[in-house]
C-alpha cells in the first residue's frame, strides 16, 4: 500500500464511495462531523445503500469525527454539499467550514515533511475554490497557498443509481495551481479511475465545466416539459412524437420529467450568480429552471382533470384516494432531497385529494418528517395510482402487480412512461403518461 495519508471530508454520496475506493491503495481518513454517521459506518452500515456491509467491513477506512486526522494527511479532499438559499443564491457556507476547519488543523503542525494537497470536488461556480476557499485556508492556517499548501480541483460526476455511470467508468476531470501538483492529483485517481483523467488547463474552467453539465441537462428537460405540456393542449401523444422526431440522426433523445435532486436543481444558480456580479442576467437557463421548478404543477392539474372527466365520482376531490409510488428525487436512490414528487403529493393534499405514499428505498421516519401519509400495505382499490419514480423494485413487481392496486375503473399515472409500450387498449383502467 502506498505510504500516502488521504483524508476525505464528507462522508455521503460523493466522499463514502470515494473513500473505499481509494481505500484499496492508500490510507484513508473518512470525516464527516456526524458522530451517527460515522458510528454507522464503523458498523457497515450506510443509509444511503450505496456501500454494501462486506465492502464497508472488507476495507481499511478510519472513520472518524475528529478533525485532526486532516494534520498529516499529504491529501485532503473535500466532498462537501453546494445547495442554495431561499433565495438561489449559492450557498457556500459548506466549503467555508471546510476550509477554516482545514486551515486551522494545518496550522497546528509546525514542520512537516510534505506540502499537503487540498482537493476540491464540490460543484460550485467559477472562482469559488481560488477566491473564498484558498483566502479561507490562507487565514486560519497562517500559510500561503503554493508554500505552504498546494490546491486542486476534481469535481464529481457520479450519476448515483446507475450501475453503468459510477466513479470508476467516468473520466476525471482534473486542474491544479501548477504541473507538479496536477501530476500527484493524477497519479492519484488514475489508480481508482479505469476510464481515466482528463487535465484541464486551469481551476475555474474545470468549475465552469462542470456546472454546465448540469445546466444543459436541466435546459434539454425544460424544452420536452414544455412540449408536453404544449403538446397536451393540443391532444397529441407526446412520446410518440419524440419517436418520430427520434428517427432523425441529429435530434437529441431527452424526456419530459420531475427535476430533482442536490445538483440538476441547484448548480444552474451557481453559474447565474456569479454571471449576475459581473453585470449578466441569465435568461435561458433561469426560464428553463422556471418551467422545471414548476411541472409538477402540471402534474397535479392533469390529475384534476383526469378524474373529473374519468372518475365516477361527485366532484368531491376528497372521496378519491391516490397512491404516490416513490418518493425519491430519482430512481434507484434514498434521497430526497428537492424531489418534486414532494412537491406533488403536497399540491394534490392541498386541494383535497387523499394521498398516500411508497417508497421503499426511502426511510419511512424521513417520508413521515414531511408529513406525508404512508401507504397501508394491505390497502388496494385505489382510484389513482401516480408512479412517479421508476424504481427497479416496483418495475421487476410487473405492470399487473402495480395495476391491482387500482380499482376496476381508476387511473394510472406513469410519469417515466414505464408501461408506455404495453397494450392499455382493453383495459378498464385508463393509463396516462407524459
């Protein structure tokens, strides 16, 4: 095992995974502040079911809650979250602690035989790392940057939930101050990264890189939501459409959806706060923002109208029991974090519905912090079945498992068009989807 010390700050869906990876060639600090976390993964247990119990027991990690394990290591690498305010505005308060926590360990070691590297992964707008980050470190640590402590970045790009896009399978952006640094960053995940690292010439634009990546995913989204939402009014099928349009060799295959999640909803506001202190007003990116924030608004309405039209009830919206399958922000994932479906189940509550909620992969103590109500296991006959995140443990149930728990004339929402392709033509239910 190589003699390098790495002390990974974060402890979720970027650090853990990091860490054990980086685990099988080095020695590996993993940090996070909370005490339950750590204590969890001391035991093999992660709750975000990305880590297996053998392969946290199997490795070498030194979870820890103390601060110090960042005084020796030659890297430490810093996996914090980058969410926004009420208001959009970045919110960076993360990276601040990081750094002033990173710069006062630094200043407690006097000598040391090496420069230490700090990397960051955060996603975060151009110039963050080198103007609040480094000035932070700089002041609690009493060292220069370049002297004392050398700086990179390397931003994460793991799409969680996907077997076929993980750490390993996707190439690594990396930038650093200086060749030298670059080099050590390199030689680092090059070890942990089979689809290799790919240098950028500086620090911002690999900032820049990456928040852009997010940002054309949420403008691509916005314009099929918008067709669908066009294409609704006019009573055209939307899917069948996007396959004609499909069959040209330069259309880009995107699909209408709930947008959700700790970075598709929130790095475009990195990028447009920091265009707006130079003097620019986003419009393209802040408009499809707008559209995707609001879709499930959409959502509820085009149930208000199905049942009105379809349902043999007397208008009154609370005699008509929904089921909300899935919480998540996305398939295959516990978190929930900005999960539109949220969203959804509140606006249909509010308005009179009586909605309840599964999701499996969800800890039910977090669906009930929302104030949500938690399907009854043996309730069926529902009126409305929304499946709103395509989980594999509700698809590998079979279409004729989720549709026994509609009653014989009710309605079956598919917002990822699951089913789409499956003959609805004799069936007393009624299926819609985008």
């Amino acid at each position: 095992m190589n003699k390098k010390k790495i002390c990974v700050l974060g402890m979720g869906y970027v650090g853990l995974p990091l860490s054990v990876a980086l685990s099988n060639y080095y020695e590996v600090f993993g940090y996070d502040y909370n005490n339950e976390r750590i204590s969890q993964l001391q035991k093999g247990f992660d709750k975000n079911r990305i880590i297996t119990e053998d392969d946290l027991l199997s490795q070498s990690i030194n979870f820890t809650s103390k601060e110090d394990c960042i005084q020796n290591s030659n890297i430490v690498i810093v996996t914090v979250p980058t969410p926004v305010n009420s208001d959009n505005t970045p919110d960076v308060s993360y990276l601040e602690k990081a750094s002033r926590t990173i710069g006062q360990q630094f200043s407690y070691i006097k000598k040391r035989s090496f420069r230490p590297i700090v990397l960051f992964e955060s996603t975060t707008f151009p110039g963050c790392t080198e103007e609040i980050c480094v000035p932070i470190i700089e002041e609690f640590s009493n060292l220069k940057c370049g002297e004392g402590f050398d700086i990179g970045y390397s931003p994460e790009r793991t799409n969680f939930g996907d077997n076929n896009h993980n750490l390993e399978s996707i190439v690594k952006v990396i930038a650093a101050q200086n060749k030298s640094v670059l080099n050590e960053i390199a030689e680092v995940y090059s070890k942990i990264i089979k689809a290799g690292v790919y240098i950028a010439p500086s620090i911002k634009i690999a900032e820049a890189a990456k928040v852009i990546e997010n940002i054309q995913r949420d403008i691509n989204i916005s314009l099929m939501n918008e067709l669908l939402i066009i294409f609704d009014r006019l009573n055209i099928d939307t899917n069948q459409v996007l396959k004609v349009a499909e069959t040209k060799w330069n259309f880009v295959p995107f699909k209408p959806g709930l947008v959700g999640g700790h970075c598709i909803p929130v790095d475009p506001y990195y990028l447009t706060y920091i265009a707006e202190k130079k003097g620019y007003k986003s419009k393209i990116i802040l408009s499809g923002r707008q559209i995707n924030d609001q879709m499930y608004e959409f959502i509820v309405k085009k149930v208000e109208e199905l049942s009105e039209n379809l349902l043999d009830f007397p208008g009154n919206k609370s005699d008509i029991n929904i089921l909300v399958l899935g919480l998540a922000f996305k398939k295959n994932v516990t978190d929930t974090r900005n999960s539109q479906v949220i969203k959804l189940v509140r606006g249909l509550t509010d308005i009179g519905y009586k909605v309840e909620v599964e999701d499996p992969l969800v800890n039910v103590n977090e669906i009930y912090s929302y104030q949500l109500n938690i399907r009854n296991k043996d309730k069926v006959n529902y009126d409305i079945v929304i499946l709103a995140v395509d989980h594999d443990i509700f698809i590998n149930q079979g279409y004729e498992s989720i549709k026994n728990l509609i009653s014989d004339t009710g309605i079956l929402i598919d917002l990822n068009s699951t089913f789409y392709d499956y003959d609805h033509k004799n069936e007393s239910i009624l299926y819609w989807s985008p």
